[in-house]
C-alpha cells in the first residue's frame, strides 16, 4: 500500500532521510518511534508530499506521489492519505462540525446535506456527536483530536498518517484518542503512526520502525522490538523512554 | 470665541454637513465619508490580489506586486493625487472629476497599504492550517479561499478599521484637486467670514476628531472581542447563542 524505495532528503545541507527503503502492507498498522530530530515527522510527512524528497519514489497504492504530476492529480492523491497532526490543526473559524463538512463538501463535490450526514457519522463515531456545533476553542484537546480524527476520515481515505497525534496531550486525555485509532485498526484500515506509548504500540502494531539520525535502524513486530531490540541505539532510546 | 463658534456651525452646519447639495455637488462629511468608504471598499479586494501575490510562489506575480507596494508606500500621498491628477485624463482622453480622481487615488494607496495589513494576517497563522488543507486534498486557491482567508481577515478586522481611519485624514487632500469634502466646505466658510479663521478650523478639528475617535472606539472594542474569541473557551452564555 506505501512504499518507500531509497527515499533521501536534505534540509539545506542537512540530511533529515537517508536511503530509506520500507513497505506497508494493505491493512497493515506501522508504528514510528525513534528519539526527538530523527526526522519521524518528515518521513511521514513526505508520505502525502507535504514535503518534497531529494530522490527515491514513494508509491502510494502504487503510484508513486513524488512523481511530476498536475496540481489538480496531486491534491486527488492526497485527498485519499488522511493526516493527523500533533497539533490537531482544526480549522478554528469553523464548527467541529463545518471542519468534517468542508473537505467532502469542496474538494469531492459531494453535497451539503450528503457531507453533514456523513460528518455526524463520524462524530458519532468518534464520541462527539453532541459537540457538533462547538468552535474548536471550545473543545478540549482530546476532543479537538477526535474531530481531526474525523475530518480525515470524511474523505474515506483508505491509509492514514499519524505524527504524534497524543504527546500535545495531557496524560488524560490520551486514553480517548488511542480507542479512537485503535477501533481503525480493528476495522483493517492501513495506518502509519508516530507515537511513543507503548502499550498502545504493542497491542495494536503490525511493525516497529525505529528511526535515529535519518536512518529506519530497526524494523521488527512489537514483541520483539519492545522485548529484545537489536541495534544498540534502540536498546538505549527505550530504556530512556522506559526510566521517564 | 466659543460663542462664535457655535454661530458659525448654526449658520453654516448644511454646508458642513452635505455641500451644496442639491444645488452644487454633494460636498462637507458626507462627501468626505463617502470618499473614504468607496476608497476602503474598492482598496480591499485589490488589497487581497496583491496580498496574494506578494506571497506567490511565481516571481512574476511577486515582482510587480513588490515594485507596486514599495513604490507607493515611497511616496507621498499628494504625489499619487497628482500623477493621478494629470496622467488619467492624458491616459483616458477624457475629462475625470476630482471625486473620481480622489476615488481613484485612495483606492491604489490604500490598496498598497492594505495588502501589507492582509499580507501579515495570512503570514502570522500558523503554519498548520495550510498543510492541514492540503493534506485534505484542497488546492491552493481554495485553502486560501475557505482556510486562510477567513482567518486572517477576521484577525485583520481592527487594522482595517484603523486603515479606513487613516483613509479619512487622508480625503482631506482632496481640497487641492477641488474635491468638495470637509475641508473644502470649511474652507469655503473660512473665506466667506474672513475674520474668524481660528473658529472655523476649530470647527473642522472638532468634526475630524469626533467621526475618527468614534472608529477607534469601535475598533478597539473589536479587537478586544477578537481577543477574547481566539482566546478559548467561551462563556457559556455565548456558546448557546452560538449553538
Ligand atoms: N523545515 C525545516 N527546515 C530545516 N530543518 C528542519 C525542518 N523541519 C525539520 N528539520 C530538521 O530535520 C530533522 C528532523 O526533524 P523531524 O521533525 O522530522 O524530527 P522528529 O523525529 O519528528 O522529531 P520530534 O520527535 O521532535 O518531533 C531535525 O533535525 C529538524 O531540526
Ligand atoms: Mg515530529
């Protein structure tokens, strides 16, 4: 489903990806850990070309995304890779609402009765159906998170993206966005994710990829990441994320 | 003095207030606000074009609209005033009224000035919410149209309205093409009395201060309420009205 083959990019003279060569499966759950600057958000960033690479392809259903391609064929790709964000990045000028309605409405032309249906859906689904016409300021973050969630989910897109989309929480609010991910996981949707909880990793992952200076270093099921890591880098990042 | 004062405006508030209209132009603050509205009001779409193409990837939209800003924030007002004084009816083969010139030149003033108030509201969001549209698959035109936008002018509302302030003190330029707005009609009055020139400018201070520190009010007010809406959480009085 995501390909990556010798993927490298530089910001300015500093190489933020090196060769990096991974696949996920259709259906599959990867999770990206690795310590602060290893350039997890950009790998996945490059994912829906948010950011450009240097050299490599990145095939998404098969196409390669980095390809030259039309603006209008580029925005189509990215309208099916679902993004969340650290930050959420609700649209703060718009109901929780008007956010999931706003994407299905304008980019795929579907009508506004159809998107407002299927926005309540989601909203259902996420928890929040009763805070459909709250502002953004007026949710808390875990509620903000969902409704990310959701809006990404409006497009249907069959593979979504995840940078940290828990660490701008506090520690309550966690639990409600992981159920969230964990039920897309459950239902086989393809998944790239970011995080460090790793109980959250090991009860729902696929694979671990674990990144440090540009390079995946180490690739391996849960299990075996969290209970033996290989590379030297990985044993010591985990007992420092152990020993916080 | 003051007792003068008030003799003048009693005898003269028509002229202040509306020119000689119906028999002549339509002149005094009424002109004047008139003036600075129709500026403010056609300045501010052109404001957005030039906005956009300040933060345009393409150098030939970036350029001009560069060149464009620098060189009217580099002059005098007066200056454009004349250029475009001298220069439309050489370029149009027609005569144009002074309301028209004024019109004319507020609106490419303003425009200039305005696009760097419009240009900083869609530079200061953060940068989330363009990747968040586009990562939902919107072309760059319709995240700007339907996510930056509405967002920046909104932020942008009180600066505008200071802008549509300055716009004001700025019509009063008008008096050296024969525009007949307050300062004129003032003026017309100054020359009729001859004695009293302290009354009469008095007067058109007075009048001045009044119309732009009731906008400053009205804009400091919305920038506080601004403020208290970006900040977070609503009372919960609003959140119902919004509901
Ligand atoms: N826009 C940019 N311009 C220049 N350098 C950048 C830019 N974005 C990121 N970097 C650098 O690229 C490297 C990788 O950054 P990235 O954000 O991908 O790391 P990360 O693994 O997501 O870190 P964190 O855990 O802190 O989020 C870092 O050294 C960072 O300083
Ligand atoms: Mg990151």
């Amino acid at each position: 489903m995501i390909q990556l083959q010798g993927v490298n990019k530089w910001f300015g003279d500093l190489q933020v990806l090196a060769d990096i060569n991974a696949n996920v499966a259709r259906g599959e759950v990867v999770v990206v850990c690795g310590p602060s600057g290893s350039g997890k958000s950009t790998l996945i960033r490059t994912v829906n070309r948010l950011e450009e690479i240097r050299s490599g392809t990145i095939l998404v259903d098969g196409r390669n995304i980095h390809a030259k391609m039309p603006a209008a064929e580029l925005n189509a790709m990215r309208s099916r890779i679902g993004f969340v964000f650290q930050s959420f990045n609700l649209f703060p000028h718009l109901s929780a609402l008007d956010n999931i309605i706003l994407s299905p409405h304008r980019v795929n032309g579907l009508g506004r009765a159809a998107a407002r249906d299927r926005a309540m859906t989601l909203l259902e689904r996420v928890g929040l159906a009763n805070r459909a016409h709250s502002f953004p300021a007026q949710l808390s973050g875990g509620q903000q998170q969902r409704v990310a969630i959701a809006r990404a989910l409006a497009m249907e897109p069959p593979a979504m993206l995840f940078d940290e989309p828990t660490s701008a929480l506090d520690p309550e609010m966690v639990g409600e966005v992981l159920a969230v991910i964990r039920g897309l996981a459950q239902e086989g949707m393809t998944m790239m994710c970011v995080t460090h909880e790793m109980s959250f990793a090991r009860e729902v992952a696929d694979q671990v990829w674990f990144m440090d200076a540009g390079r995946i270093l180490e690739t391996a099921t849960p299990g075996a990441f969290f209970g033996a890591p290989q590379h030297p880098r990985a044993q010591r990042f985990l007992s420092d994320l152990r020993a916080r | 003095m003051l007792h003068n004062a008030i003799a003048i405006v009693s005898e003269n508030w028509l002229l202040l207030l509306i020119g000689q209209y119906p028999n002549g132009p339509l002149g005094g603050i009424a002109a004047t606000l008139i003036l600075s509205v129709l500026g403010i009001v056609l300045a501010f779409p052109l404001s957005v074009l030039i906005a956009l193409a300040r933060i345009s990837r393409w150098r030939l939209l970036r350029a001009p609209a560069t060149a464009l800003v620098y060189l009217v924030r580099g002059v005098p007002l007066l200056m454009i005033i004349f250029w475009v004084y001298f220069l439309f009816p050489l370029l149009l083969g027609a005569n144009v009224p002074g309301f028209a010139t004024m019109v004319c030149t507020l609106v490419i003033y303003e425009g200039a000035f305005l696009s760097e108030v419009v240009r900083a509201g869609i530079e200061a969001l953060p940068r989330g919410q363009m990747d968040a549209a586009r990562a939902l698959g919107h072309s760059y035109p319709r995240a700007m149209r339907y996510v930056i936008l509405p967002q920046a002018l909104y932020n942008m509302l009180p600066a505008i309205l200071s802008q549509f302030i300055s716009t004001i003190k700025e019509t009063t330029l008008g008096y050296v093409i024969n525009v007949p707005e307050l300062t004129f009609a003032a003026n017309q009055i100054n020359n009729r009395l001859l004695t009293k020139p302290f009354e009469v400018f008095l007067i058109l201070a007075l009048t001045y201060y009044a119309v732009c520190w009731s906008l400053t009010w009205v804009a400091t007010w919305l920038e506080r309420r601004i403020a208290t809406r970006r900040a977070g959480p609503a009372p919960i009085g609003m959140m119902a009205a919004r509901a």
